[in-house]
C-alpha cells in the first residue's frame, strides 16, 4: 500500500517540522530572557 506508506512519511515529516519550530522557538526566547552582551 504505497499511499499508507506515503502518509507515514508526511508524518515523519510533519513531526520533525514541528519539532524544529519548537526548538527555533525555545532558542528566541532563550535569546530574549538573556542579555544581548552575552
């Protein structure tokens, strides 16, 4: 069944996406909380 495995991939997918978005989002608010001289 190519199409189920065809979902499974967009899921891989979708979850690393997401899992990249929350780690550019936890970076810039690190970022944020510490001062810009460091």
């Amino acid at each position: 069944m190519p199409s189920l495995r065809h979902g499974l991939v967009l899921l891989q997918r979708s979850v690393r996406y997401a899992e990249r978005m929350q780690a550019d989002e936890l970076l810039h608010v690190v970022q944020e909380c510490m001062p810009s001289s460091l």
